[in-house]
C-alpha cells in the first residue's frame, strides 16, 4: 500500500501492534518493509519470512490472541483509519478511548512482548 501510496499516514512499525509483530519475527520496521516491497503478494512475504527463520508457532499463537487482547481498541483504530462510520455515538467512544488509550497501550505493551 506504500509504494502504491494508498497509505495514508499510516507510520509503519510505529504502534505497539507492530513493534510487537516485528519483535516476534525478529526484524526491524525496515527489514520487514524491504521484505514487502520485494515480495510479489502476501504468499510471497510468507515466503520469505519463512526462509529468514522465526517461531512462526509463537506468532501465530499471538495473532491467534489479537482480537481478545485489542477487543476495546480495535473499534477505535478502525475509526481512527476510516474503517468504521463516523457517528456521533462512536466519535464519543473514539474520544474516551483515545483518552485512556496511553495507560491501556502501556499494559498492552507489557502483554505483548510475553511469550
């Protein structure tokens, strides 16, 4: 999506999601992305994670705990990224969420670099 520059403002790397994405396979915001931007499509990044090496058991028992564990900031995020309908019910809950989304992100940073 970056190099098609369909990515808005999204900063790769910078949320405690990705960091702890990249901490479980091992690379940086850079290596990850040079691995994207050389690999044809998703099966292609697999693919070439798979041949760097990492404990593809543990990330996917991570990614498996995702939407449990982000259950209360998903809706945020999403409308944060115009994924959901901008109401005025949700800019409420995106603004309390957004309020109380440094102390969660702090806990969720403790939780995600668990094995």
């Amino acid at each position: 999506m970056r190099q098609a520059g369909t990515l808005g403002a999204y900063l790769m790397g910078h949320s405690p999601v990705d960091r702890a994405l990249l901490y479980r396979l091992g690379l940086t915001t850079d290596e990850f992305v040079g691995i994207a931007n050389s690999a044809p499509d998703d099966a292609g990044v697999l693919a070439a994670l798979r041949a760097r090496g990492f404990d593809e058991e543990r990330v996917r028992s991570w990614s498996a705990t995702f939407p449990s564990l982000y259950r209360a900031l998903i809706p945020v995020w999403d409308l944060d990224e115009g994924y959901a309908p901008s109401t005025p019910l949700t800019r409420s809950v995106a603004a309390f969420m957004r309020a109380v989304e440094g102390p969660v992100m702090g806990v969720f940073r403790l939780v995600s670099k668990a094995p």
